[in-house]
C-alpha cells in the first residue's frame, strides 16, 4: 500500500501538461493515428488521459489500486486477471510492468483483453539510458529504472523477450535520450532522439499485437 501511494505522488505529475509529459506525449501520438474505439488504460492513477481520449469519442475504462473519482475507473489490482473481457482496441499500460512481479501474467492479462488487431501501447523506464550507463561506471545510482517501489528493471533484451512471448512488437520508442520538452521545448531534439535511438533513451515506449489474435 505505501509503495502504492508512493507511485501516485511521484509519478501522477499532475502540474505536468499532457502535451509536454516525456511519455503520454508520445503514447498520444500513436494513439491520434486511429480512429475512436474502445481502451482501457492499467495503472491510470486518477484518469487524466482517459479524460481526454474520452474527449476524442473514445470509450474508455482505467484500472487503478486505489479508488478513484472517476466513474469508468475500477478498483483493481493490476497484477490479476483483468476484469473485462476481449472488448478493447487498444490496451495502454504507462509505467506500470516495472511495479508487477509476475511480469508474464501481467502481459498475458493485456493480451487477454484485446480483440483481433489490437494494439498494446507499454512504456517502461530503461536500466540502460545512457545516462545510467555513465553513473553506473562511477559506482552511482542510476536514474528512472532503480526505485523502492520498482519490483522490475528491464533493458531491452529482457524486454523483448517477454513482450514477444504474447505479441509481436510492432514498434519500439524512447522517450527522451537526456531530458523532456517538460524542462523546454527546445528540448524536442533530445525526444526525437530517443525515438532514433530507444536502447540509450531514459524509456522504452512499445507497441505490440497479440501473437494469438495474428490475421
């Protein structure tokens, strides 16, 4: 429960706008090149981009350990069965897996609930951003990856890995290769660097299908 509580404080970011959130700017990027259908999103904290994709025309659900205000999100732990079935589109699941001990379960539960051509959209952060890769050499702490209330670290081998035992990966992103257009917009390039470059970026963005819903 407290690291639970933790993760809403540190990573709800609410004073962060959308639009210049390191990971929903891009998760919102892939998710306006389709049409409005039906996503939940796991791990949705008090539901802010379900609002606005609700906004779009998008029917949505959220599932979150902790109560929430929103009516369309259910009160769930995210490291059980889903409580839906092969309904969505699209499953958006932002920072999430790295909380989860059974990681396999978790993306079988994500492939469960998706109908055919669905599309996973999973972030995660990297234990080798390279910035990591420079602090670790010197004995320090790396950044984003290590945490008390991270059960997981992955880099991106491991990922591939156990994304691939359910689905295909479509695409592979990072989120930013130094710092977020949250710090300045100028710092876009560093974004578009890390889609360049997703195994030195500070997070992996993934979109995957389901290898049991393959036309």
């Amino acid at each position: 429960m407290i690291q639970e509580i933790n993760r809403q404080q540190q990573w709800s970011e609410r004073h962060i706008p959308l639009d210049r959130h390191s990971l929903y700017r891009k998760v919102d990027r892939i998710m306006r090149r389709m049409r409005p259908r039906k996503v939940p999103e796991v791990g949705c904290l008090d539901g802010r981009y379900l609002s606005l994709l609700r906004s779009r025309g998008w029917t949505v659900a959220g599932i979150e350990l902790q109560p929430q205000n929103e009516t369309f999100i259910v009160e769930h732990d995210a490291s059980l069965p889903f409580p839906f079935g092969r309904e969505f589109d699209v499953v958006i699941a932002v920072e999430v897996i790295e909380h989860i001990v059974d990681t396999d379960a978790f993306l079988r539960h994500c492939a469960t609930v998706l109908k055919q051509d669905g599309i996973l959209i999973l972030t995660t952060p990297n234990l080798l951003f390279w910035v990591n890769r420079v602090a670790m050499l010197f004995g320090k702490q790396p950044y984003f990856a290590y945490a008390d209330y991270h059960v997981r670290m992955f880099v991106w081998d491991d990922l591939r890995e156990k994304v691939s035992r359910y689905f295909d990966i479509l695409e592979v992103r990072g989120s930013h290769v130094l710092a977020g257009v949250r710090h300045s917009r100028t710092f876009v390039i560093f974004a578009l660097l890390g889609d360049a470059l997703p195994r030195l970026s500070a997070h992996f963005i993934v979109v995957a299908r389901p290898l049991n819903n393959r036309s």
